[in-house]
C-alpha cells in the first residue's frame, strides 16, 4: 500500500514496452502530479506475483514511463514481459 499523498496509479500495459498509467490509487496521487515532464524516476510495477524495479522517463504527453534500465526483477533481472491484468505503479521515491 502506497503512503499517503505517493504517486501511486495503475497500468494495464501488457509485453515490454512503456508503462501507461491508468490513474492513482486510492489515497495516492497521479506520477503527473509528482514529477515532471521529461524527468527519469525509479518506480516499481507489481501485478502482487511478480515485481519490477525500474529507471525511466515519464512523459506528460503520453502519461507513461519509459523503462531505461532494470535494476532488478523477479524475473532474474530481466525486463518482465506482462500478461493482461491490473498492475500497480509506485514512485519510489516523490521527495515530497
């Protein structure tokens, strides 16, 4: 669960490409209200079984993360290519 006030949204995107977010989380905020256009950030995406750490670039235009590089993964380091189904984005950290 994400604190209070955390950029916190949902995705469906499914393979290996951006992340497209679907709107806060409940008691969260959106990435958009967090970080700026054009900024690489270090998140996760989790669908509760498998999780990714990541470094990327968040476009406003697209409202999406870009994945630069893993920094690890429950797939043993490798990008995770993700099925269909609700995953769950969170900044790691907003310095806010």
């Amino acid at each position: 669960m994400a604190a209070a006030n955390a950029a916190a949204e949902t995705t469906a995107t499914t393979g290996l490409g951006p992340y497209v977010l679907g709107g806060a989380l409940p008691g969260s905020v959106t990435f958009a209200s967090r970080v700026a256009n054009g900024t690489v950030r270090s998140y996760r995406v989790t669908d509760r079984r498998q999780t990714e750490w990541v470094s990327g670039l968040f476009s406003s235009a697209s409202n999406s993360l870009s994945r630069i590089t893993i920094e690890a993964s429950t797939n043993g380091g490798a990008p995770i290519d993700w099925g269909p189904g609700r995953k769950f984005v969170y900044l790691d950290s907003d310095g806010a």
